[in-house]
C-alpha cells in the first residue's frame, strides 16, 4: 500500500464527519431542524449522534499510522508528545467555549465572564482524554491488552452505572452516577446547562466507556494496514461492523443506546457502523476508483481542528453581534435569507451555506499548505 492512497480514505472520513458535524451544529432555526439533523432527545439514536464517535474513530485511525513510528523513540519522548497533545487539544476545547471571554446581559452590555463559571469539559477536551488514555495504553500495554482493558470499561461503566446510581432511575439524566460525579468534581456552574439543568454529555465517567470509539478506530487503520486493501479486508471489516450492531442492538434491551450518556452500546453501536461506513469509502476509491468527489472532503480531512474551530467561533460572533436589542446577526441572517426557502428547509440552507464558508476558509488554508497541527 502506498501511504497516499492510505491517508485519503481516512481525509475523505474524517472530512465528511467534519462537513456534517458543522452542518448538525449551525442549524439556521433549531425550532424548525428536521429531526435527524438533532441528537435523540435521551434513549434513541439518530444520523447526527454518529457524528461525534466518528471523530472520535477518525482519531485512533490516524493514531494506527503515527504511533509505529514512534517504536524507536525513548518512552520519555513518546509520552512527551503524547502529553503535549492531549494538553494543547484540552486547552483549545476548555479556551473555545470561554471565548470571547465576556458576556452580555439582556440589555446587551458587556459582563465579567469569570473562570469560576466556565465549562471545563466539552467535545476536544473528550477527544484529547481518549487520544491520550488510548495512546498511552496501545503504546505500553500493546493492543491486546488495550482490547481487554476497553472491553472492561464497557462492562465496567454499565455496571457502575447500575450500581450506584439513583435506584429505578440509574439511566436518567438527573439519577446516573456520571451527573452526580461531575457535579462532585466540578460544581454545578462548570457543567454544561444546555439540557436545562446542570448535565454535562462529555462527563469524567462517560468519557471511560469513549475510549472504545478511539480504540475501534486504531484497530481498523492497523488490521488495514496489515491485511491491505483486498475484498477480504473489507469483507472482513464490514462482518466486524455488523458483530458490533448486534451484540449493541441485544444489549440495548438492558442498556439502551444513549448519545448524552455514552453507553456502552452506543460505543458497539458507532463502532460497528463507522466500521461499515470506513469500507464503503475504501470501497469506492480505491476499488472503484472514484476520486472526483474525494477533493471536496479531503480540504476539510486535512485541516480538521482549525475548521472545527473555526465553526464554533465564528458562530459565537454571529451569536453575540447584534441588529438590534432582539436580534443576532445569526438569526438576522436566517431570518432576511434563508427563511425564505421555507422554515425548515431554510434552517437546512443555512447550515450548508455555513458549513461551505467554513470549507472555503479550510480551502484556501489548503493552497497556502497552512495546517493546524497540535
């Protein structure tokens, strides 16, 4: 295999995941999102729950071609860099959601937006704790055992959750155990309140279970890499996708597959299907050796973090610049626009024509060879 065609399958991916989780995020009017452009309210699962596990997957893929290289350096060096990533990727995530660092009240005037309210836990700081517990253990342990160890933290966290949550309501959002930890650990105004209450969906306990996502991802990157790119390769890939849905779909009758908790089916779930989704891209390009779609998605693949970024700030931006004493330039847009299109699907236009500025700053990033590199 040559490393090229390797890493295309992996930027188209990764970049169809990015293209979508904008798109997910930057509805024009969520009152009126069709509903699989919206997480499951609680137990359930839609198109958009994939995405975030996606990435997750993405991350161990990329990680089966760059820790191999790293067998010959010191352990000191390696869990150097590994420390410094899992550090600048927290950073950035814990940074992004205090930006701009203020707020405004109701009469839009500027206000302190002190530390002590800030949200320590969110979607790159879930991403750099799982990099890093994988990557650690994968290097010292070797993958059998990180095969083992996850699998324990998938029985271990439904077991836990069982055990000492709130009795006939360990699988709620105010009664599992996860909630009662972070607000033990954090306090309730660095928890996420976008549920109405003090929850936080990337909690310290339900990030063990997501481990299992960056696991799934090296675990196929190396069986690809090893077996190479044949019809039994991908045979083989997509019969391990269909195990994981099945033994998710049986489970979920006791441990129902849950987004906003992370269990430990939805993990098997996402799994199974990125498994079948990563050999439907391989199939196509390089089997098929369709490549002219694969452009448009490899800008956004290769420079995935300053995108994503990109996304929630600007939105922020749109969120707090203001028309008038009601209206944010957000809406305003929306509702000058694309509301016109109807309201649903004008919501669905704004999110596209939102996502292909972000892909035209990730283009233009691309020509200049500008990539964001942590």
């Amino acid at each position: 295999m040559q490393p090229a065609v390797r890493f295309t399958a992996l930027d188209v991916f990764r970049g169809m995941t990015i293209c979508f989780m904008i798109i997910v995020n930057t509805s024009g009017n969520g009152a009126t999102t069709y509903a699989p452009l919206m997480h499951a309210s609680w137990h359930g699962f839609t198109p958009t729950d994939l995405v975030f596990p996606s990435f997750l997957f993405a991350v161990g893929n990329a990680m089966s071609f760059v820790l191999p290289r790293w067998e010959q350096q010191s352990n000191a060096y390696v869990v150097g860099k590994i420390l410094k990533r899992t550090a600048l990727i927290f950073l950035l995530g814990y940074l992004m959601y205090w930006f701009p660092f203020f707020r405004l009240d109701r009469n839009l005037n500027i206000v302190s937006f002190p530390i002590s309210e800030t949200r320590i836990l969110g979607v790159l700081q879930r991403i750099a704790l799982c990099y890093g517990a994988a990557a650690l253990m994968i290097h010292f342990l070797k993958l059998r055992k990180t095969i083992i160890i996850s699998i324990i933290l998938l029985i271990g966290y439904w077991l836990v959750l069982l055990l000492f949550g709130e009795a006939g309501k360990e699988f709620t959002m105010t009664g599992n155990f996860g909630q009662k930890i972070d607000l033990w650990l954090m306090g309730e105004k660095h928890l996420y309140h976008g549920e109405g209450i003090a929850f936080d969906p990337e909690g310290w306990l339900s990030t063990l279970p997501a481990i299992g996502n960056v696991v799934g991802g090296f675990m196929v990157g190396k069986f690809v890499q090893e077996k190479g790119k044949t019809f039994e390769t991908l045979t083989k890939l997509m019969l391990a996708g269909f195990a994981c849905l099945v033994i998710a779909y049986f489970w979920d009758l006791s441990f129902p597959i849950n987004k906003k908790l992370w269990t430990s089916t939805f993990v098997l779930y996402t799994v199974g299907l990125d498994c079948i989704i990563i050999s439907a891209v391989i199939y196509v390009i390089d089997f098929l050796g369709k490549t002219k779609w694969t452009s448009f998605f490899e800008v956004v693949g290769r420079n995935p973090l300053a995108i994503y970024l990109l996304s929630e700030i600007l939105a922020t931006v749109l969120w707090m610049v203001h028309t008038d004493q009601k209206t944010s330039l957000y809406q305003w847009i929306y509702n000058n626009i694309f509301s016109y299109a109807g309201a649903y699907f004008g919501a669905f236009l704004f999110a596209v024509a939102y996502m292909l500025l972000c892909w035209s700053v990730g283009y233009w990033m691309d020509k200049k060879k500008i990539y964001l590199r942590v």
